[in-house]
C-alpha cells in the first residue's frame, strides 16, 4: 500500500528535514545490516534467491515510524522524504503493473473460493462462519446474482440434519481439466468443530448439474479441530490434494478406490510460521496452517504454502501417491521454492509464473519462471484476495473475503479478473 503522508509544497532550497527523517538516518545502516544478515540465510537455504522487499520483516520500523520496506524501495532520500515530507512510496505503481482489475461480480456475503467452467460458468461459495447463509454454493447469472447450486436442498442445513448428504460449511470449489466441478466441505462452521459425516469431497458433472460422487472424510483425516481448506484434481493421475489448515497436513485422496490419507501432519511446511501477519496495518494473530496449493500443468509438482507463513514450498506428487513411503522419508522429498509473502490462495498461470495473493500489500502478485518475485497487480480494493481460478482461456478470476475484518466489514465482496494493461509490452500481454 502506499506511505502517507503531507505533500511538500515550499521550493528544494526551504526545505528543512523534520527530526523524524534525521533519527531514519541513522537507522539506515543498520536496516541494511540486517538486511546483509537475512540475505545470507536466504541464499544459503531457498531454491530462489529472495527480493530485498521479502528479506526484511514486514513489521520492522525505524524510528520517525518509517518501514525498512520503505526505506529499501525508496532508497535513503526517498525514506527521508517519507519521513518527514511526505512523498508517496515508490515502486509497483499502477503503470508499471502489467495487470488491472475489472469487476466481474460483487456479493453482499462472505465468499471465498470461486470456479469457471470450460463454458464461462462461474461458481462461487460462501463458508457458514458468521451468520446464516441461505446457500452454501451458488452459480452466478450474466448479472452477477446467485443462484443456489446444484439445488436448494442440498444447501439446506441445520443441526438436525444429517450433514452427508447437505452442505454444512463450504470452504472451496475447483473445476477440473475434464471440466467437472469439486466442492470441498470442511464441516466446521463457525469454527466451533467439525461436524461428524460432515467433511466431504463432491464431484459435481456439469452437464446434468448432478452430485455424482462423494467421498467422506472420517475423524482419522479430518479430526475435531481439522479445516479442509482447498482442493486440486489431477485428472491424469486420478488423484486429488487438499491442505488442511486447522492443524496442518496435506490429504491425498485416490479417486479411483476413494482411499484418502493424511500426510505430512508433522513436517514443518505444513505448519503456520512464527510470525505475526500485519494486514491493513493492523496485526493478524490467527495462526493458519497449510493453506493454498496448486498443481503444475504437468501434475509433476504440487506446490503450498501455509497462510500464516511467507514461505513456498513444494514436492513430486508421485512421492504423495507412493503409499509405500514413511512420514519422514515423504518429509525429506519436501523442497523450499522461495519467500513468497503470506498468502491464501495459489494459482500456476497459464504463461507459466505462480500466482499469490499478497494479503499483506493488497495485491497479486507472481512468481516468474526466472525465479523473481513481482507484482502483477495492486489496488486497495483487493482486501484479503482469498481464491484463484483460472480460466479456460487462461483469465485469472480472483475473490476478496475481507477475513481480517471479520463480520464487520463495509465493503462490498468482490470477484474480478485480471486483465492485461494495454500500456504493457508484449511479453505482459500474455494471458495469465
């Protein structure tokens, strides 16, 4: 986001530096050691060498209340003039982002995962954390209304029903390469425990409009305190992924026989990290474990990360189906891709960079095929960008769930695209 701060109005011979841009003077050198310091953990132990932006600790500031984030992007000029004159953050404006928003739909209730279809048809769902949602999962119409999806009695539930065959608390929704959709139901609404015959994975065919699978996911795989978070189908493979961010796994399910497992329960990547997230400026304590996933287009990778964490790891998911493995021999086929930032959704585009929601700058952004990471787009409206899906087309559909704020939000909830700036150069307009 960008630094407040007061315009400078008085000619460049009046200025005078405010005490807060002399006392951030001093502090430059050791912002820069630190910076030294992390730098050659980071070199030492990433497949991808980090930006100088995601070395340094995102709640840092120096005295005068500038970020050392500032000071790295603006140089030691432009932190003082941060400081104490006011001028706007450099770096990552809106003309150098190769992508821009464009509303698709907006929803007065929570949302957080949303699906296209090969056909255009957009899938959205709505967990029961807050209050009463009168669906779970929905359709939305050419207008952007939702309608309740694949029937209203399936998104009909109380305590009193039987919670297998109904949507309990819907979490994500994924539309698969052979163009069937999956509806992952953690069966913990509110939060308040997960609810028993409740955690389920449905196949839906989207030409009859009709629930033609269910696998439910007993206490061994999804214990008390679990929360399926979201879901990826390898077609090829026959096999489906999901993270489980309660206490931190990954599950694999063999969609042939309907065996799932739970993996990794106990390896460090699945787990949230020792940080405290800063969100809007205001600090996020929850710690959220394994979260966001996405599969390569090969299906040979399936990459990760947790939610209260800014790490990206990944592993060959022919060591996920190898049932023969042990927990710690799986653990040591875990690789560390690069410092990511703390993220909730995952997406691999199709122009072959990965894609993140950047919860804490508001933003999209990517990791390129080179190993750098950028910004595809910021905008304030992105208020905690949740899902990705991506498109037949390869367009990058993303959803704002504004978990932060809890049930007092005030903006409404958004879906938008990314769609290539037309100012970008040739290699940015491919679809993402």
């Amino acid at each position: 986001m960008p630094a407040g701060g007061h315009a400078h109005t008085g000619s460049p011979g009046d200025t005078v530096p405010s005490s807060a841009a002399v006392r951030a003077t001093t502090a430059v050198m050791a912002v820069f050691l630190d910076f030294i310091v992390t730098a050659r953990i980071h070199i030492g132990t990433a497949f991808v060498v980090p930006s100088i932006e995601e070395c340094l600790p995102f709640e840092k500031v120096v005295p005068g209340g500038l970020s050392v984030k500032a000071i790295v992007r603006n140089g030691v000029i432009g932190a003082l003039l941060c400081a104490g004159m006011g001028t706007p953050e450099v770096g990552a404006q809106a003309g150098d982002q190769p992508f821009e928003l464009v509303e698709v739909a907006q929803s007065d209730r929570q949302w957080t995962g949303v699906a296209v279809s090969k056909e255009g048809r957009i899938f959205v769902n709505y967990p029961r954390w807050w209050d009463e949602m009168p669906f779970s999962v929905a359709e939305l119409d050419s207008l952007g209304d939702a309608h309740p999806f694949p029937d209203e009695k399936m998104n009909e539930w109380n305590p009193s029903m039987t919670a297998m065959d109904h949507f309990v608390c819907v979490q994500s929704v994924y539309v698969d390469n052979e163009n069937f959709l999956w509806i992952l139901d953690p069966a913990n609404p509110g939060f308040q425990g997960v609810v028993e015959m409740g955690p389920k994975l449905m196949k839906v065919d989207l030409e009859r409009n009709k629930v033609v699978m269910t696998i439910i996911l007993d206490s061994r795989i999804a214990p008390a305190n679990s929360y399926l978070n979201d879901v990826r189908v390898d077609t090829k493979k026959k096999h489906a992924y999901i993270t489980e961010s309660g206490t931190g796994a990954i599950v694999v399910i063999n969609l042939e026989s309907g065996k799932p497992r739970r993996v990794l329960q106990d390896h460090p990547s699945t787990k949230a990290e020792d940080i405290t997230l800063a969100i809007e400026g205001s600090p996020f304590e929850a710690k959220v474990h394994a979260d966001g996933l996405t599969l390569d287009a090969k299906g040979k990778y399936l990459y990760y990360q947790a939610l209260t964490g800014r790490t990206l790891y990944r592993i060959e998911t022919k060591w996920l189906r190898d049932e023969s493995l042990s927990e710690a021999e799986l653990g040591a086929k875990v690789e560390r891709v690069a410092e990511s930032g703390a993220s909730d959704g995952i997406a691999f585009g199709r122009d072959g960079h990965i894609y993140f929601t950047s919860l804490e700058h508001n933003a999209i952004r990517r990791l390129t095929p080179e190993g750098n990471v950028e910004v595809a787009v910021r905008d304030d409206r992105l208020r905690w960008p949740d899902s990705f899906a991506v498109a037949h087309d390869g367009t990058i559909h993303v959803t704002t769930a504004q978990i932060h704020l809890g049930p007092a939000a005030e903006d409404p909830y958004w879906l938008f695209k990314l769609v290539p700036r037309k100012s970008s150069s040739p290699d940015e307009r491919e679809a993402p």
